[in-house]
C-alpha cells in the first residue's frame, strides 16, 4: 500500500533547468563560445562534478575570465529568470490530492538547502511537504541514491510503500537504486533522454490522477 510521495526538485516541481541552460547560453555567447549541451546533460539531476559550466568557460578561454564575475553573472541572469516562474503542470493538484489521501509527502533533491527552500517559500509550496532532503557537503547528489533512502526514513515509509517522481537519468538511477518505483516527467530539456531505467514515463502529472497512479503501482 502506497504512503509516501518523494519528488525531485529541479525540473519536475519548478522548471529551472531550461532557464539556467539559457542563462549559461547567453554568458558563454557573450564571451564568444557554444555552450556544450551534451556535457551538460549528463549533469542535470545531480551536481556539477561531471561537468562545471564555470570551470569549463575559465578552461577553454585560457583562464581570462573572472570565474567570481561571472558566477555572480550567472547567478542574477537566472533569478531573474526565475522570478515569476511557478509550479510545474500538475504538481499543485498532485500535491492537493495527497493531502486529501493522507499521504506523506517528502523532497528528495540535488540542490541545497538554501535553493530549494528560498523557492518554496516563494511559491508557497514548503507545507505540502512532510520532510524536504537535500545534498550538499553531507549528503552526495544523484545519482547516488542517499538523499531518497534519507526521504523514506523521514516518511516512516519502506521502499515499496513510495513513489517516487524524477524528470532526469541521474535522478532515477538514484530512486532505482533505492527500491523506489519511479515514474519519469521529462521537461523541455530532458525530453529525448533515454529513460528505460524508469518504472513509468508520462509527459506530464495532468495526463495521470495521482489515484489512477497508485493504482497502476499497486498492482504491479
């Protein structure tokens, strides 16, 4: 029986991967370079070890660029870009009926604390949540799956009582690796990944009601 709902952050409950892909875009093409799409592809859902965009911009440019500029550059082009953005298609009334289902709710991110909750807060999002888990110097990002079995525990739930909700490769890999049965919600950015590693793959939280979910989960 299904008690627990663990969401991803970036990308499946607020979209900020296409504007931080065209915030990088727009830096690496004022300083006269093409962004590498395909390296930084591999990187969405966990953290940037893989591949820096920052780092990667001071390399190829013979370290004459500022990285503390252009981080702050980067930084303030995608806030803004952020500022009016607001839930993902289908989130609020996943998150509604859960409530309604007295299902626990948790967040299992990459990201810090500081990035997930000052959007939360800004949404007015935090209390859906039972429990909001994240990595940092602690805890390691996806695709290591920590920060979901850390989820489960908050919830009280074991693996096979869970959901759990990604939109990239990294972030299944990691609620896979957990026992978790995952269902991908690819956005515009990781659309054409291959997401043979999921349980279930919709386009998008509105074309499934969250009961007619749980009965697909529970019955398999």
């Amino acid at each position: 029986m299904i008690k627990g709902l663990i969401f991803d952050f970036d990308g499946l409950i607020l979209d900020t991967e296409l504007p931080n892909l065209h915030a990088w875009q727009e830096i690496y093409q004022k300083y006269g370079y093409k962004f590498p799409f395909e390296k930084y592809v591999l990187v969405i859902g966990s953290d940037e070890s893989a591949f820096n965009p920052l780092n990667y911009l001071v390399e190829i440019s013979g370290k004459n660029i500022n990285p503390v500029d252009v981080s702050i550059e980067h930084r303030e082009i995608l806030l803004q870009k952020l500022a009016f953005a607001e839930l993902m298609p289908g989130v609020k009334e996943y998150l509604e009926t859960a409530k309604k289902l007295r299902l626990l709710t948790a967040i299992a991110s990459s990201s810090n604390d500081e990035w997930v909750f000052g959007h939360l807060e800004r949404l007015g999002a935090k209390d859906y949540f039972n429990s909001v888990i994240t990595a940092g110097p602690v805890l390691p990002a996806k695709p290591n799956p920590t920060v979901y079995k850390i989820a489960l525990n908050s919830l009280g739930c074991r693996a096979n009582q869970a959901i759990a909700f990604e939109d990239s490769k990294n972030g299944i890999l990691a609620a896979r690796d957990a026992g978790i049965f995952c269902v991908a919600v690819p956005n515009s950015v990781t659309i054409n990944m291959d997401f043979f590693e999921s349980n279930l793959q919709i386009p998008s939280l509105l074309t499934l009601s969250l009961p007619d979910l749980i009965a697909i989960v529970e019955s398999s």
